[in-house]
C-alpha cells in the first residue's frame, strides 16, 4: 500500500455483505483528528471475478451515486458469484459539496491518477484505488455524465487502445450496459486519468456520460441502474438474463468532433441534443450580453454526425467546449 494512510473500515475480501468506509485522516480547523469518510460496500461470494464499480469521480454527477446506493441496498451475497466492490462517491469531498473538484485541495479526481500516498487528500484517495482497488479487479465501471457544466445524450463508452484484445473486451461490455448509445471515445486530454490508469492495468473499462446539468432524471438513472446489473451479469459475476434494448453505435474520430468558443457570452443553442447537424450547419450563436444592437456570432459543426454534447449553462465563456458532434458507426 505503499504507506497510504487510509484505512478500510470493513474486510475486502471477505464473503458476505460489507458496508462501511474508507478512513483518510485529515486534519484541520475544525477537527484537529478528524477524517474523511468515504462510503464503501463489499459484496462477495466464493471464487470468481471481481468488480469495481465507482461514481462521483466529479462531485456533480449523480446517476452513478444513485444507482450505486441501490445496487449496495439491494445486492445480495447470494445473487453474486465472485466480488462486487462499490465507491458510490469515489470524490467525496467534491460529492459532498456539489462541485466538480473537491473543496479541500481543488482536486480534479480524474487527473489526479495515479495519486500520491503523501499528496493531496484527491492524491490519496487516487492512490488507494490505484493501488489497493483497482488491481483486485477485473472489470471496472466508472460512472459520469456532464455535470453542471455540460448536457450529453446518455452513452456508455470505451477508448481506442492498443491492445485490440482489450479494446474488444471494453466494447463487448460497453455493449453488454446497453444505453441508448454506445460511444467509442475520443478524450481531449486523457493524463491524470482515472480511465487511463484503469486500462494501462489491462483491465476491462466502461465509463458513461449520462446526462448532465448537474442533476439526473428519472431516465438517466434508470439506464444507471439496468447498465451496471447487465455489466455485472455480463462479467458472470451477477445471475440473469442480460436486459437488452436498441443502442446506436457512436464513434469520435478525430478533433473535429469539439466546437469550442473564442468568445464570451450568452449561448443560444441551435440544435438540440441527438439531432442530425451537417458539417458548417450552426450549433450554436454567442449574443454578446454588454449591449444591445450587436449580431451574434455563430459557431458551426466541423463535421456531420448527432450533437452528442453540448454546453449548459446560459452563458459561456472563452475556451469552453460548446457542442461535440458524434458519427453513427
């Protein structure tokens, strides 16, 4: 563990069902020896597979936290073969306080991999899973959707990898979630990931972006709940039947996929999510918002394909990512 100083509160490789915490000390000004608390559930039965299964990497995604609280309620030893182990907030600090980054040290969880055991406490906690966690896995599954800043269709996903034998079991069980869509990746920047460091362990990967805006629906997190039991089932961890509906096959093939803006303002969307844009149609117009009688400027798609994601909030800044547009495979 390579003197990381948290401590797991229940046994992790035992059989039967385990609910407590992973301790990180903490000290500060209002509890001289206090800690972080972070919530952690083991569910194992005899020998096979194990799962890990994790959400709020960012502290403003919900669908994951949702349908992992109900998976830790309601998983039983008995309907497992193996080990499911479930972080419902993996950036509890940031969970705690609603935030994409953690109040505490401004972490960003999903570029802070593979952590320190002597850094920040978003250092610690990545370090842990890094090194505790993650190698007890076989199959992970990290949930994501925009948060408050972006709004996507909902999609699971895999990367594209160099080792295609890998890449073809991330698929197989990006498939075996079955959202609406299925996504092969293209990430702007993938250092500090928690993905990277997931499948540079040869590990099997799905990750999600369900929604977004900083909330979830009634829809969102019912394809949370039917997508990590079908993961688990594909995985021959859970028993039953795969619950199988039409997904549509989205690919992300090169950097014209991002619309970014050069300006700031009030965005006025154009297209909405899932609908068909042809290469140089508006996605979306920036009004400056300092005074009146002044056109907006327009943005357009660099490519053909459904509008996979788009910006959220009414106004926009310079440099934020203002739509992606997605290819049907």
């Amino acid at each position: 563990m390579s003197g990381n100083p948290i401590t797991s509160t229940i046994p992790l490789d035992e059989d039967g069902e385990h609910h407590g915490f992973l301790r990180l000390p903490y000290s500060r000004d209002d509890s001289a020896w206090g800690s972080v608390m972070i919530p952690i559930t083991v569910i194992k039965n005899g020998v096979g597979p194990s799962a890990l299964l994790t959400g709020a990497n960012h502290g403003d995604e919900y669908e994951g936290p949702i349908a992992l609280m109900d998976l830790a309620m309601s998983l039983k030893a008995g309907d497992i073969e193996g080990r499911v182990i479930i972080l419902p907030a993996m950036n509890y600090p940031a969970f705690r306080a609603g935030t994409r980054t953690s109040p505490i040290d401004r972490g960003n969880m999903n570029r802070s991999f593979p952590g320190s055991p002597s850094g920040t406490v978003t250092e610690k906690i990545a370090d842990y899973i890094q090194t505790v966690l993650l190698p007890e896995a076989s199959i992970v599954l990290d949930f994501h959707s925009g948060g408050r800043t972006l709004d996507f269709i909902p999609f699971a996903s895999a990367h594209v990898l160099e080792n295609k034998e890998q890449q073809a079991a991330c698929v197989a069980a990006v498939e075996a979630f079955n959202a609406p869509y299925s996504m092969i990746m293209l990430e702007i920047d993938n250092v500090g990931m928690y993905d990277t460091s997931v499948e540079d362990q040869g590990k099997t990967f799905v990750t999600t972006e369900l929604g977004g805006g900083g909330t979830s629906t009634a829809r969102s997190n019912a394809i949370a709940k039917k997508g990590v039991r079908n993961v688990l089932k594909h995985a021959g961890i859970m028993k039953g039947e795969l619950d199988l509906s039409a997904s549509v096959m989205l690919d992300m093939p090169d950097d014209d996929c991002f619309v970014f803006s050069h300006d700031d303002g009030m965005i006025e969307a154009m297209k909405d999510l899932g609908e068909e844009v042809e290469k140089g149609e508006i996605v979306a117009r920036v009004w400056p918002v300092d005074r009146t009688g002044r056109p907006p400027l327009d943005y357009r798609a660099r490519r053909s394909g459904i509008l996979a994601s788009r910006h959220f909030p009414g106004l926009v800044k310079a440099g934020d990512c203002v739509a992606v547009i997605a290819v049907k495979v």
